[in-house]
C-alpha cells in the first residue's frame, strides 16, 4: 500500500488497485457484435466501464482486446489506459484475463477484473466492492459481489492470487483458483442488482429495456 496524508498531518495507508477490462469477445450470441460497443445514453458501454474504474480511483487500467479490436480499440484511445490484444481470444475469457493480468505494471495491492458489456456499473458500486473489500474476514483473497444467491461481477482479488494464477497452467484463470481455494474465497453479500446485469444475448437486449426502461443502441458503425 501507499501512504497519504491524514487531514492531521499523520500518514495512513492506501489500498493501490489494478483493473483487467475484458472486451475481447467475438459476441458470437449477440450476432458476432462487440458489446462493448452498444451505446447506453449515446455512450459505449466499454467508455463507461472506464469513467467508473477512473471515478473509483482505480490506479492503473489494463483493456485486453481481441476480436472487434479495431473497433474497440478507437473506442478507448483516449483513456489513459494500457491496450493490450489476446493473441487468441477464441481461447476463451481466461486467456484474455491471462493477458491482462500480464500487463499490469504497478506495485499493486489487489486487482479487479471487470467484464466491459455490464450497463450499470458506476463509480460507486466499484467503491463499494473496494469498501467491501477492505473489510473481508481475514486470509480472504478473492471477493466477488453476490445478489440473491447469484454470483455477480466485477471480482476483486490480491496480488499475491495474481501471481500464482500467472505461474500456474495456461487454462486456469481467478475461478479455477477459487475452486481450489474456497476457503480464501468470499461473497460480498448486497442487494444491488447492477453487479448481475450484462449483455450476452438479443434477449438480454430486450429484458435490459423491458425492466429499466432504457434502450441499449448499436452505433453507426457495427451492423445490426
């Protein structure tokens, strides 16, 4: 951790935090679309997942492309973030989480992995989890948000399961490690749905206006 100034003159410490964006995906059920791209409000979803990383205070961003990436790519240049490309992004999730995890550079205290199609997701919900995650049981290592019984996401985990998931086989990503560790794993217990909404399918296109009232847009540029 890093230390700043207490109002009093005295130093505390401060959690220092790394984020992994996934939007590598070919968006094979939603008609090989990126869904990052669809538009809430005139705003991609992957700029939003950013502005709220940034409005937490996320110290360093990593954005792992893969399909689409061209595309996506534009969509973020002007973050200051760390674009990185999955060589294999037909692989699956894990390789792209893989990737990122790679990239990040910092002394980091822990890390999130974020996925970049959840519509909801603001500054203070990430606040929250990092909250959540500051006041986890003792030899807690990975924390996910849960709902209702349903795992959400984003996940927040150390940097200590950071470097043994990158030591370990090329397969096995943050929930592989929780299979094996349950007993360092823990659930963020909440009742904000915003951590279970994302976008995979047309019908999930058509719930997310259907129960919020709002309409998720693709922009000029994808095919619909």
């Amino acid at each position: 951790m890093g230390c700043i100034l207490k109002g009093g003159g005295g130093l505390y410490s401060r959690l220092v935090v790394g984020a992994v964006v996934l939007a590598a995906g070919a968006g094979e059920r939603i008609g090989q679309r990126p869904k990052s791209l669809l538009e809430l409000g005139g705003v991609p979803l992957i700029r939003r997942t950013l502005i709220a990383l940034s409005g937490a205070g996320v110290d360093e961003v990593v954005v792992v492309l893969g399909h689409h990436a061209g595309l996506i790519g534009s969509a973020v240049e002007s973050f200051p973030v760390t674009v990185v490309h999955n060589p294999r992004p037909e692989e699956g999730q894990v390789s792209s989480q893989r990737v990122g995890l790679a990239a990040l550079t910092g002394k980091l205290d822990a890390v999130l992995v974020v996925l970049a199609d959840q519509p909801l997701i603001n500054a203070q919900d990430i606040s929250a989890l990092i909250g959540a995650w500051k006041k986890r049981r003792e030899g807690v290592a990975v924390l996910y948000p849960e709902v209702d019984g349903q795992r959400g996401n984003p996940v927040m985990f150390s940097a200590d399961v950071r470097e043994q998931i990158l030591a370990g086989a090329n397969q096995a990503g943050c929930r592989q490690w929780q299979a094996r560790h349950p007993e360092q794993t823990q659930a963020f217990v909440t009742d904000n749905r915003r951590y279970c909404v994302d976008i995979d399918t047309l019908e999930d296109l058509e719930r997310f206006e259907r129960e919020t009232g709002h309409a998720l847009r693709w922009p000029a540029g994808v095919v619909a």
